[in-house]
C-alpha cells in the first residue's frame, strides 16, 4: 500500500500519527450498545372473503404505557399485496408482522438453528405476533398457506448482523453516530451504523449525504442536466 499525504505518507512519524487517529476512530466508530432483535411472521394466506377495507400496514400497541422498546410491546404488520396484487397469486395475499426491535438478543445466545429447543422457542416467541394479526384477521392461522418464521439467528444469518442486533442504538440527546468520512483518504462509509442510523429511509438519506460528500455541487449539477432536470 502506498502511502499518501494526508494522514497515511511521510514516513514513520506519519504512520504513527495515522495509527493513532485509526484507533481512536474505530474505538469510538465502535463504541455503542447494541439494539434488540426482531421476530417476524412472513405468511402466504387464502384472502377469500377478506373485509375489503384491510389496512396495508399497522401497528399494534400493546400496552401504551409502556416504551416502543418494551419486549413484545409493538408489532407491525404489512399486508403489501392489498396496494400491489402482483405480489401474490389472485386470491392470495402476502403478511409480514414484526417485532419493533424489541425481541431480547439474550434469549437466543446458546441457541442451535435446526434443533428441536430452536423451534420451540420460535413458536413460543412468535405467539405475540399471531396475537397482532388476529386482532385484525381473527381465522388467520387457518387461512395460512405458506409460513416462515424469522429470530435473531435469521438475522445474523442471512443479514450478517452482530447476535442478530437491528443496529446500534444511539439513545436521544446522548451522542450520534459516525459521519461519513474516516482517517484514510478517500475512503468514505455509509449504511445504518453511520450518521443518521438505522432504518431504509435513514440508510438512503446517509447514501445521500456520502455521495455528496464526494462529489462536487457542480457535478451534481451536470449529473442533473444528463439526466434531463
């Protein structure tokens, strides 16, 4: 690797200072207390006389007193194929319910995907989630087709994230996250462990702000003109 100016070149004295700036930017880009975990219901079901007024999404609260965090407190469900039907067969209709990053990360630490405790434990976890939806679809177990319950273990797995964590958690009015920039030269970092967090639209709006940060007004501009605006 060749070193440059601005941090990385000029011999040895330059890299020390490098190695220092690095560490003290991974100690702080890295301290910070993990989120919870999700549980998630992802359901096929027979839409056969469905109320017509179904939401496509909603929230179910189940103590209001109690803060959004709360184990098992809040759930969301979607039901995307009432706003696209191309999304299920005719007749069908496709749910996703979750936890609202509220299913405690501890009570899957020592568990083995596959094993007969692991899917106990999933069903015994996802009840609430049932519970939800039953609110709004009383017979919905008895219309399922197709069903697929998620834990931290499938987050960890399929989405590489640290004991199935949603992210960090960043608590208001005691600190932020990482920006976007970090010692080395030209190399820039964005997604939900930068500025500002966690969540599609905060992951899109911090893609927005590396980009940027890289790119100049006036090549966004030109990029704008190419573009046809």
């Amino acid at each position: 690797v060749k070193m440059v100016k601005g941090g990385l070149g000029g011999g040895r004295g330059s890299m020390n200072t490098f190695d220092e700036k690095w560490k003290e930017y991974a100690r702080t880009s890295t301290d910070y207390e993990q989120c919870e975990s999700f549980m998630h219901l992802h359901l096929g079901i027979d839409a056969k006389g469905l109320p017509e007024d179904l939401w496509p999404q909603f929230a179910v609260v189940r103590d209001w007193k109690k803060p959004i965090e709360s184990e098992g407190n809040v759930m969301i469900v979607a039901i995307p194929s009432l706003l696209d039907s191309s999304l299920a067969p005719e007749g069908k209709h496709v749910i996703h319910a979750y936890t609202a990053g509220n299913e405690p990360i501890s009570l899957w630490k020592d568990m083995q995907r596959g094993t007969p405790e692991y899917d106990a434990l999933k069903k015994e976890r996802s009840q609430v989630l049932w519970q939800a939806l039953e609110q709004v679809i009383p017979d919905v177990q008895s219309r399922v087709e197709v069903e697929m319950v998620g834990t931290p273990l499938t987050h960890a797995r399929f989405l590489r994230r640290n004991n199935g964590t949603y992210g960090p958690l960043v608590r208001a009015g005691e600190g932020t996250l990482p920006g976007h920039t970090t010692p080395v030269p030209k190399l820039f970092l964005c997604g939900d462990s930068t500025f500002p967090g966690i969540g599609v639209p905060a992951v899109a709006a911090g893609g927005t702000i590396c980009a940027n940060t890289i790119s100049s007004l006036d090549s966004h501009f030109k990029t704008l003109a190419a573009m046809g605006f």
